[in-house]
C-alpha cells in the first residue's frame, strides 16, 4: 500500500486504489504503527517508512504550521481540502509526530530532527485555533509524546490549555445518565478520555483523572457487554436520549479502544480493562455479530467494515494500519510485559507487510517469522 511518496488511501479487495491518492490521517497513522514495530525489533526496513511518512507529513505542511489532508496520485493538493474540516486531521498529525519524538533515543538522529521541527512549527499554528474535542485530544496525545523524550514548560502549557477546553465541555454537557463531552457519540471517541488522561499523568491535576475514569467508564458501558464489543454505528451516531443503531462498525474505533483501554490499565492498574482490550481484540478475529474474522492473515490486511449482513471485503489503509496498531498494543499484555506507562506492544505480523509497497509494486511477505522480542542495548 505504501509507495516511495506515501501510503493510497483505499483498496479494492486487497490491491491497492491509486485513484484515491493519499491522506495526511492514514499517513500520520502508518508511521506510528511503524514506529511501534521498530521500537520493539529494530528492523532496518522499518526506517525507510519511518522517513517516507515523515516527508509525506511534511509535504502536507503549509507556511502557517498547518496541513492539508488529501493528495491525489500526482502529488497535487486537491480541491477536498478546501471543502472538508481538517482540525481533526492536524491532530493525528500532531499525534504521530509526538509520538516518533519519543522514540527519539533510538531513531537515527535525521528524523529527530526533522519531526522536532515540523512538531514545533505545527504546535503553533494548531494550538490555540482549533475547536474539534477529537482534535484537541489528538494534540494532547502528541504533546504527551514529546513531553515523554523532552520536558518542556511550554508542551505543558499547551496540554493544560487543551485539556481544559475539553473539560468545560465536559461540564457543560455531562449530565446523571450522560458522562460525555458532546451531545453525542460518534467516531473516535475512547480518543478524548485517554487524552484528559494523558493529561493527567503530565500535570498530576486530578480533575483530569476523574473526568477521564467517569467518561470512559460511561463509553464503555455503552460499546461494550458481558464478552462483546459493539462500537458506535457509522450509519447514524448515538445522540443523548436517544437509542443507538447497532450495525455500521469500524475497525479504528475498535483499535482506539483498545489503545485507550491500555492506557487506563497503566494508570489504574484495574484487570477490568485488560479483560476489556482481549474482548475488543477478539472483534477482530471473529467475537462480532456475524462472527466472521475482520483481519484476513493472508493478504495481511483488515476488512474495511462489519455491517449488518457482510463484511466490506476492501482492505484500505485505515482498517489494516487499525488492526496493526492493535495487535501491536495487545501483544504486550500477552507477552506479561507490564512497565507502567510504556504504552507499545509489537510483533512481527502480516499486517505490517501489507502497508509496504516498494517501487510501486504491493509487497506481501508470506514469510511466517517467529515472533519473539529482541533485547537491544
């Protein structure tokens, strides 16, 4: 799926859509899940997408900090950015660009240097502009990230501020059987109480914690049952005192769960959510509704969608880098490797081969490899 410029956005089936050019979000997202592979193996083929993704990020980055979303397969700029909302897309950019500055202290030095500089021209472009919760979560995220490899007063600074956007949302639209920041649930929404408690582990404010606990707790009590996970329906999103529609899932809010769900695990040490993160992880391998399996371990790539009666068979960029990321964040749990707050799992798997594309042309590597950490010093 990944050319020498970026990572196509869409797939027919399990070939790639040219035709649907890149994006900024499935970019930004490659070169986490990268990134996570690389902390744990070091693969040397792991950097070359690591910088291919960074320039792609960069190339999106326009004269104020901020980026642009889509690209067509001619590396123009296209119409579509001037139409959709692009805060939430920042955002992710902001996340992965964070997130490979944390792994500064083992990535080439280049890098380093080039995601410091883009990070620091975005954070002021993006901070103070945006009104998007996911957004601003998403940011929080990257500044926790890089508060991880660098304390800094101002990253700091930015997390509070955020934080306490979203809080007054909070407060404004929380209610005794509605512990949300919106009127509403929608995509990506595990995203915003990991944020307010990322947070919280950066500043120690406990209003941060306990308005991360109660929301999440309240999202989960809605996405999941006693054995199953079942996300918010894309179809037509959960509104306050309204009843959800049940079909319409995707595998990315899947995977923010079970990011999300580690990330309380750190902080608060309950079972509870790890037993939650090996039922969300089980969505994918059959435990949904059709009982049908989302990840195909041939082709290594994850099926776009589970609706009422059929899987949506295509394999696009954000359903496979979705699966990865979680089976990267799972695999720590089943390992038994519990550090506090190192928050990347990882193991060699299909599905990073198939987000690999080198000059132009899908690889697959169908080589089965034994999946095991490898101690580096």
């Amino acid at each position: 799926m990944t050319t020498d410029f970026g990572m196509f956005q869409f797939a027919k089936i399990n070939q790639p859509d040219v035709n649907s050019g890149y994006t900024l979000d499935d970019n930004a997202r490659a070169m986490i899940a990268i990134g996570q592979h690389y902390k744990l193996t070091f693969e040397e083929s792991d950097l070359t997408y690591i910088h291919i993704y960074l320039d792609f990020i960069e190339y999106c980055q326009q004269a104020d900090g901020k980026f642009l979303n889509y690209v067509d397969f001619n590396k123009n700029f296209t119409d579509q950015n001037a139409v959709d909302s692009l805060e939430d897309s920042n955002g992710r950019a902001i996340w992965a660009l964070g997130y490979i500055i944390s792994l500064g202290h083992i990535l080439p030095e280049e890098i380093l240097i080039k995601a410091k500089m883009v990070f620091h021209k975005a954070i002021s472009g993006c901070c103070n502009d945006f009104d998007s919760t996911r957004a601003m979560a998403f940011i929080i995220k990257g500044l926790y990230y890089y508060n991880r490899h660098e304390k800094h007063t101002e990253v700091r600074k930015y997390i509070k501020v955020l934080a306490d956007k979203i809080v007054q949302m909070y407060r404004h639209e929380s209610s005794a059987d509605w512990k949300w920041f919106e009127s509403y649930l929608t995509y990506a929404n595990s995203v915003i109480p990991e944020a307010i408690l990322c947070a919280y582990a950066v500043t120690g404010d406990f209003v941060y914690r306990d308005i991360a606990k109660e929301s999440f707790d309240f999202l989960l009590k809605n996405t999941f049952s006693e054995n199953a996970i079942k996300v918010i329906s894309n179809r037509s999103w959960m509104l306050k005192g309204e009843e959800r529609e049940d079909f319409g899932e995707q595998p990315i809010d899947v995977a923010y769960t079970i990011i999300a769900l580690r990330k309380f695990h750190d902080i608060f040490k309950n079972p509870m959510y790890v037993d939650k993160m090996e039922i969300a992880f089980n969505w994918f391998l059959g435990n949904n509704h059709l009982q049908q399996i989302i990840y195909n371990p041939c082709t290594g790539g994850c099926y776009d969608g589970l609706e009422e009666n059929c899987v949506n068979l295509n394999q696009g960029a954000e359903s496979t880098i979705s699966y990865l990321m979680a089976r990267l964040m799972i695999n720590k749990h089943l390992s038994n490797d519990e550090d506090e707050d190192d928050d990347e799992y990882s193991e060699s798997n299909p599905a990073l081969s198939a987000i690999k594309m080198k000059k132009n042309v899908l690889y697959l590597n169908k080589k089965k490899i034994a999946l095991k950490r490898k101690n580096h010093r």
